[in-house]
C-alpha cells in the first residue's frame, strides 16, 4: 500500500477561524504566498498534550508576519487557542504543529494590496526529524554552497517561506551526496546554521554557537542556552569560523523538530557524542515532557 501523501490524511485543520476536514483544507493556485513566498510559519511540538513554548512560538510568527509586512487579523490568544484546539480536535497529545499565515488569491502580482492575510494550523504525528541511529551516533553534515544572507539582502530574521529556497537545495544535495544535512555558512563566512535548525558546538565548559546576525532566533536554541546555563556552562554567541571546528570535541543541532542532534562530522571535521550533549539531550527531554497537562 502506498504511503499516504500529506494531502490525504484523516483528521482536521484550523483554517481561517473553523475547522475543516484535512482533505477540504486547499488554497488555488493563483495564491499570492505560492508564487511570491508572501508566507510565516511556525513549527511547534507538543509532548504529553502540552505544547512547549507555545506562546514564543506565536510571538515569533507575530515578528515574521512584522518583517514581512503582513498583518494577521487574529490576537496572539487566538492563535494559541487555535493550536490548542486543532490539537484537541485530532485527538493528539504528542504532535508536530505547523502554524502559518499566508497572502491569498484575492489580488495577484507583486503588490500585496487587496490581499487577505489567512491563517492556518495543521497537526500531524512526526516522531523524529532525524532517524534514532543518526541521533544516536551523530549526523554527518557537509557544506553548502549557499550562504544565509545579509538581513539588508533578505527577511532572512523571519521564519518565512522566503528564505527556505537556500534550505530546500542545500538539504537536497546533502542527502544526495550521502549526507545526513549541510551546513550554511552566513554572507561573511561564519558559521551559520544547518538547513532547519541551530548549531552548537563544545570545547571543555564552553557552549559555542552563532550570534543572531542572520540565523533563525530558535527556540530550542535559548531552551538549550538555558539548560547549559543551569549545569554551569559557559555560553558564547559570537561570529565562529569554518576552520574553528577543528578545536571543538562535540558539535550539535537544536531545533523543535530536531530537538538536539548530535553531530559526528561537519565538512570534514569529527566530533564525539560526548557526555555534555547527552546530559544536554536527557535535560531538554524531560524539561519537554515536564510540563502539567
Ligand atoms: C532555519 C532554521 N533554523 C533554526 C530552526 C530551529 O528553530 P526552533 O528551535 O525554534 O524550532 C529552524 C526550525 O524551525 C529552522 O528552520
């Protein structure tokens, strides 16, 4: 039996204010967002019927929908009590939530006047981003040719359908090529991040990782900070060049559908799944499944 594709599950959307069946949830293809990427999402998870960090998540899609312009009618509340109610809806305590908001088929071309800002969310059953052996043994990355943009080139602080072009491609040749992802340096040659989630690295009692110059502000990424702050980790956001990776001993990924990954190569340079990243992987986990129902 072939696979479902994920445009024929049973189950429900949020859509514009009602739910509708999975199946009814379409948009035409003259929509704004499908040819101009006029679009903001958000992925979120919820463990044990709680989604975590839910009200960040509806902050940063409100940031996104800022820098692109884009004004979504419903208040923040709304939007959280959507999420909660698709979830309740499908009948899911764990689940992957994908919040988005989009310019629709009311006008087309480049201006975006006389177009309506829609909103969706869609929840689904997505266990694992990485499979549990890569996570286990640590993923393999190899290096884009792409480069995460200058803010001035690109909305590229927004979780935007805009900038996931340089993403789509970049994850494409790395699995083509035998690789778990690729990572993207950014326009001036410093690390970046990978193509959908932030990179950590490790040296000693120092947690090493990108400033927020031109990568996604992530979520798990402060969650992460946080934790290693509590085990009295030294955390450093600061510009890291390619060759650094030499001096480092673990390296890892943060991403809601991530969680933390470890790393075992990136372009070249290895890496051990050290006792660090695994206490940094049992904490995240059980702060996730923490919360009260
Ligand atoms: C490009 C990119 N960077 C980082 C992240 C990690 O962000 P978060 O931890 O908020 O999921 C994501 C995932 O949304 C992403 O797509």
């Amino acid at each position: 039996m072939s696979t479902p594709t994920f445009d024929d599950f049973d189950g429900w959307i949020w859509l514009d204010g009602a739910s509708v069946p999975w199946r009814e949830a379409k948009v035409h293809i003259l929509t704004h967002a499908l040819h101009y990427a006029t679009s903001v999402f958000e992925g979120q998870r919820a463990y044990n019927g709680t989604i975590f960090e839910l009200e960040a998540h509806t902050a940063r899609l409100f940031k996104s929908a800022e820098i692109m312009g884009m004004e979504i009618e419903q208040s923040a509340d709304e939007i959280n009590q959507a999420c909660y109610d698709n979830l309740h809806k499908n009948g899911f305590k764990d689940a992957y939530q994908r919040p988005i908001a989009w310019r629709g088929s009311e006008k087309m071309g480049i201006t975006v006047a006389g177009t309506k800002v829609h909103v969706a969310v869609a929840s689904w059953e997505w266990p694992s981003y990485f499979s549990p052996q890569a996570k286990l043994k640590g993923l393999r990355l190899c290096m884009s040719d792409y480069r995460r943009p200058d803010p001035k080139t690109a909305p590229i602080l927004a979780k935007t359908a805009a900038n996931y072009p340089i993403s789509c491609l970049s994850k494409d040749i790395a699995e083509k090529s035998g690789y778990d992802d690729a990572l993207l340096l950014d326009w001036e040659g410093y690390i970046g991040e990978a193509t959908g989630a932030n990179i950590f690295f490790i040296k000693g009692n120092e947690v090493h990782t990108p400033s927020l110059k031109c990568v996604l502000d992530g979520i798990t990424r402060r969650t992460v900070i946080g934790l290693a702050r509590g085990k009295a980790m030294t955390v450093i956001e600061r510009n890291i060049r390619p060759e650094e990776m030499a001096d480092f001993d673990q390296a890892f990924l943060t991403g809601t559908a991530a969680e933390v990954t470890p790393l075992a190569e990136v372009a070249g340079y290895s890496f051990v799944v050290g006792e660090e990243i695994k206490d940094l992987m049992q904490s995240y986990d059980d702060l996730v499944r923490s919360k009260p129902l």
